[in-house]
C-alpha cells in the first residue's frame, strides 16, 4: 500500500484535498492531516514555527503509517514546505 500524505496551505485546512482523495486509485491511501487550531483541530492552539509543525505532522505520520507502507508526500505551498521538513 502506498500512503500519500496530503498537507494544506497556509490558512486551509485538510477541505482543500476532499475532492482529489475521492479520486485516487483504491491502491493510494490518503492522510490529510490538520495542523493545529485549523479544521478538526481548531480547538487546539495554533503553533507558530515551521519546526513546530514538522514535529508535529511527523509524530502523526509515524502513527498512522505501517512500516510495510510506502508513504509519498505532496504539500500545497506552505504544505510543501512542511513537508519537506517531515521527510528530512
């Protein structure tokens, strides 16, 4: 199984990827995690560093990913940014 983690832009939330996970092929498993204080996570306090973030999307991933699984990463502008940092 490949997992593809989708990470929002900057002031978005995981709404943005509803469509394009509707559309992925069933061997694709989607995760469309929030950051906190957007989303699902809007009651949690919003962080303010990059670092911040990237620890805390990498501990999701950790979680939700299984060591047999692929994992690819896409990010929309700031997403991308993350996203880069995770997969450092």
């Amino acid at each position: 199984m490949t997992v593809l983690a989708l990470l929002h832009h900057a002031g978005g939330s995981a709404a943005v990827f509803r469509r394009l996970t509707r559309l992925l092929p069933a061997h694709i498993e989607p995760i469309v995690p929030e950051l906190p204080g957007r989303g699902r996570r809007w009651r949690e306090p919003a962080l303010h560093t990059a670092a911040k973030a990237v620890g805390d999307l990498t501990k999701l991933l950790v979680r939700e990913v299984g060591a047999d699984d692929d994992l690819a990463i896409f990010g929309h502008s700031m997403g991308a940014y993350l996203g880069l940092g995770v997969a450092a």
